[in-house]
C-alpha cells in the first residue's frame, strides 16, 4: 500500500502551490469582499476580474483541467495523484475555480467525458473544459429525503423524439452563476422499473423554456455570490430525447459514479483547509500575549494543536487510502473508505477551524479571514456530501456483512 505521489504528480503540486502562494494569497481578501458585497439578487452577480485574471494565468502555465486522468483533456494524474494536488487548492476558498477543478463542474465534465455521447462532448463538454461556461447538477428536491437518490421524484416523460421535464430542484449548487449554461437533471422516467433502474439524466439548456430559479438559498445567511445554491423550477420543460446521458434507465448509475472520486477532491480540499486554518491558529497564538503569555502558552492551547496535528494527518491518510482504493478497484469497490472519509475528514475541518476561530476572537468571525468560509464548508459538507448518520449506515452495513460472509461455514 503506497501512498507516494508520482514525479508527475510532486511537480504539479509544487507549481500550484507556487501560483497560490505567489498569485492568489495576496488577492485573496479582495476578492473575498468583492464577492460577499455582490447582495442577494443573482440577477445581478458578476464574475470578479481578478478571477479570470488568475484563471487565464493558471491555464498560460498548464495548470489545468487537473482532476481528470485522461491525458487528452486532463493532467494524466490518477485518483491518488491528484489528492494532494487538491489538497493544496483547498487552502483557498476559490482556488479551484482558478485550475478549472471546481465543483460541480469537475463532476459534470466526468460524466460527459465518461458517458456523454460526442455530440454532447462537442457541445457542453468542450466549453467546459474551456471554462467558456458553467454547470450544476440538479438531483435533490424538497419534496423527499434525497439522502436516498432512489427518492428523487422528478418527472421525465418520453414523448418521440423529445423528453418533457418537470420537478422542482433545490440546493443546487452554481446556479446563480452568471455564466452557468446547463444543467444535469436526475428525474425519475420508469417508475415500474427495477429501484435502480427508474431514474434517467437528462442535459437541459439553462435557457430552455420552462425553466425558473425562484431564490436562492443562503447558508449561515450567506448566499455565495456568485455561485449560489438555489431553489429552481422545471415546469414543461422540453428538450431532444439525444440530450438523455448514456440512456433512459441509468441515472442512478451515472450518478453514483459521479460521487466517486470527486468525494476524494472534497475531501483533500477539506484537508488543505485544515491546514490552512491550523496554520493560522500557530501564527495567531505566537504572536498575540495576554496575562503575560503568548497565547499558545494558555488553557491547554498546546494540547489542542497537538491533537488537531494528529487528527489532520489521520484524515489525509484515510483519505489517500480511499483514493489508493479507486485507482485500484474503482469507486464501487471502494465503498467502504468512500463512506469513511464523508463521515471524518468534514468532521475534523469543522473542529479545526472551530479552534482556530476561538484563538482568533471575533475576528475569526469576519470575512478579513477565510475561517468562516472554511467553517461553512465544512458544516454544510456534512449534509451536502449525505447526512452523517448515512454513511455510519453504510459502514455498519458493510462490516456487519463482512463479519457474516467470515462467519459463514
């Protein structure tokens, strides 16, 4: 079991980790408020110029299109490759937007590579390596626990040579963005059919008829502008029955192939957020004194970077374990450490930031700092990525089958 990045990959990492600490860090607090003063209305967002700035210079130095392991679109890095490349991006909130890895995109660009057909790679997939434009992903609703995606109840209807959609999605991610172009909608088309087999995906054009965001939602009372996690309606919605992925009947299978490796790149950039925070608790509680002390010098401080250090490091290497696991046996197979890793590393982000926002006071509260942004990431992770008790669910489940197939004569 060898965790070792490549050389291909030791060089990616040390020029992203370069670009972050030479172009990113020092406009990171600037673009952070342009964007938390662009207000609640996404009709009127906008896209920072200083992101395309560093976009377009990440892309001049080939940093792009990183997570994918096809080495015509993509760096050529497995799943364990880029891992610590990803955990160098989560140091900054936007970070990965800049390399063009940024969620949802990165696992809508997967299923287009992998299951789109080339009509459909000509005309999404290739803007969206190009970051010409932006995508979400439409498959949870407010109407069921969508935790179970076998409960999602959004309609697709045959009808000839066209699919009629109709549902109501919510908390989908990069909606609000000004540039988002398309979305991928799981709806349910046979409801007589296998449990796993009742759901198809489905391409609809943002600027289909039908179509309408209604709000969007905000988290901790913050919207993200300009991504923006909304509340949006399909209501007769048409578009050619060539715009099903892969199939009718094989959404729920595509869709549980997206949330492989892209849990390893939240999961890292969870991890590089750590770091981040950790960091900026050390440099906090050696350079502030109060009753005389540093601040690391009181109430049991130094315990407390002592057990976040050992906490971190557990997290990337069962983290590492999972992605070792994909690139040998596949998301399916990896089940197991896949549920791990949703179930920690969030976990152990929310606890250190937590520590660190209480070294830092009230200013750890503010947007002068990234600590709010990475407590929010790491809070909502834990329902975004499904509920905690989920994955204890699907831990048990394994290792109790597990013990019974051992037990068995």
């Amino acid at each position: 079991m060898d965790f070792e990045p490549s050389a291909r990959a030791r060089e990616y990492l040390a020029r992203v980790t370069a670009f972050i600490d030479t172009e990113v860090l020092p406009v990171e607090h600037a673009v952070l408020a342009e964007y938390a003063a662009l207000g609640n209305d996404w009709r009127q967002w906008r896209e920072s110029d200083e992101i395309a700035r560093l976009r377009d210079a990440a892309r001049a130095q080939g940093l792009w299109n990183l997570f994918l392991p096809d080495t015509e679109h993509g760096a050529g890095l497995t799943t364990l490759d880029y891992a610590p490349v990803a955990e160098a991006m989560g140091r900054v909130p936007f970070a990965p937007e800049l390399f063009n890895c940024n969620a949802p995109d990165t696992g809508n660009m997967e299923v287009l590579h992998y299951f789109g057909s080339p009509e459909q790679q000509h005309r999404w997939l290739e803007p969206l390596l190009d970051a010409r434009i932006r995508s979400a992903f439409c498959m949870t609703e407010p109407a069921v626990a969508s935790s179970d995606a076998t409960n999602i109840a959004g309609d697709i209807d045959f009808e000839g040579d066209e699919v009629l959609v109709n549902g109501r999605k919510w908390w989908i991610t990069g909606i609000g963005h000004p540039r988002c172009a398309f979305a991928l909608f799981l709806g349910r088309s046979d409801p007589q059919a296998e449990r796993h087999r009742q759901h198809s995906l489905v391409l609809v054009p943002m600027d289909t008829p039908g179509i309408r965001i209604e709000r969007m939602l905000s988290v901790f009372g913050e919207v993200d502008a300009p991504y923006g996690h909304g509340e949006v309606v399909f209501d007769e919605v048409r578009v050619p029955a060539a715009n099903v992925i892969l199939g009718r009947g094989r959404g729920f299978e595509i869709a549980q192939g997206r949330l492989g490796p892209g849990r390893i790149h939240h999961c890292m950039r969870c991890i590089g957020a750590a770091e981040r925070a950790l960091s900026l608790m050390l440099e906090r509680g050696l350079a502030r004194h109060a009753f005389g002390k540093p601040l690391l010098d009181l109430g049991g401080n130094r315990e407390r970077i002592a057990d976040l250090r050992v906490a971190i490091d557990q997290a990337r290497l069962l983290t590492l374990h999972a992605a070792w696991q994909i690139d040998r046996v596949g998301a399916r197979g990896a089940q197991r450490a896949i549920a791990a890793i949703k179930l920690v590393v969030p976990s152990v982000l929310q606890r250190v930031v937590d520590e660190a926002m209480q070294l830092f006071g009230a200013a750890g509260l503010a947007h002068d700092l990234p600590l709010a942004a990475f407590f929010v990431q790491a809070r909502a992770l834990r329902i975004a990525d499904g509920p905690d008790a989920v994955h204890r669910q699907t831990l048990a489940k394994l290792e109790i089958a597990g013990h019974q197939a051992c037990a068995s004569p």
